[in-house]
C-alpha cells in the first residue's frame, strides 16, 4: 500500500510559525513521526511539501496510477484552491485531508475547505496526530474496499 502525503505553504515553517496554533514541534519532527507510523503500520509512504499552487497540482496528477491514498493539508490553499479540489477529483485517489488546527474555530474564510469536497473524511484540530490517523482510516478503508 502507497500513500503520498502532501502538505501546502509555510507547513515547513512548523516550530517557528505560530507556536501557540501550531505547536512547537518542527516540520522535520512531523516528517520523521510519518516515517515511523508508515514503518509500524507496514505502509509505504511519501512526503510531499510545497509553497506552490501549481507544484502540489503537479504531485497530485503524478500521483495517477502511483499512489493507492493521499493525506494532505493544503493550508492556506483548502480555502481558496479550486485548482487543487479538482486535481483530487481528476485522479480519483481516496483522499483525506487533515488541519493540524481547529479551523472550524478560527477565523471565517477558514470555514470553507474546497480540497476537502474531495476527500473521504477530514481530521482537524489534533496537532500532528491528525496525520496519523488519516493514515490509519485510509489504511482501514483500502484494506476493506
Ligand atoms: C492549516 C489551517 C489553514 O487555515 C492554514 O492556512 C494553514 C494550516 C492547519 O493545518 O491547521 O496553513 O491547514
């Protein structure tokens, strides 16, 4: 089983973005927290992170034919990216998509999550452990498909 994660703009930034929203750990401690679950849960995994519209479209179409799931967090693209909803919907690759805040209460133009018309479920507002259990639900629904 492959997944590919993908993290959206300023992900790489965790650890000095935000603390207090984002926690203090570094994106190089989520990287490597990913690897260790893709190892426990036998599960092939690859990480993916860019600032660019376009170069997360790119990653998803590769992803056609390569990937069994997708996790990710577009950031600030969920809200505004019709580009990215369609690129998942395009390669028809179950999908979740995680936040690693609660958006729900935060501002109101993170209310609305255009990735998120594609994905299967959505975790937010569990730090990085969202991530891992995206992994887990996408590991359970392809065994089970
Ligand atoms: C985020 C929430 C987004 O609103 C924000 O733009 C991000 C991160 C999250 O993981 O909580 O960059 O996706």
């Amino acid at each position: 089983m492959k997944i590919l994660v993908i993290n959206g703009p300023n992900i790489n930034m965790l650890g000095i973005r935000e603390p207090d929203v984002y926690g203090k750990n570094t994106f190089a401690d989520l990287l490597a927290l990913l690897d260790r679950v893709a190892a426990e849960e036998n599960i092939q995994i690859e990480q993916y992170q860019s600032n660019h519209e376009g170069c997360l479209v790119d990653k998803i179409q590769e992803a056609y034919g390569r990937f069994d799931g997708i996790v990710i967090n577009p950031a600030a693209y969920t809200h505004t990216s019709v580009a990215i909803l369609d690129a998942l919907k395009a390669v028809s690759i179950p999908a979740v998509e995680v936040h690693i805040s609660d958006v729900d209460s935060r501002e109101a133009f993170r209310q609305i999550s255009y990735a998120g018309l594609a994905c299967k479920k959505t975790i937010k507002g569990l730090g990085f452990d969202g991530y891992r259990q995206a992994i887990l639900y996408l590991k359970d629904f392809l065994q089970n498909k």
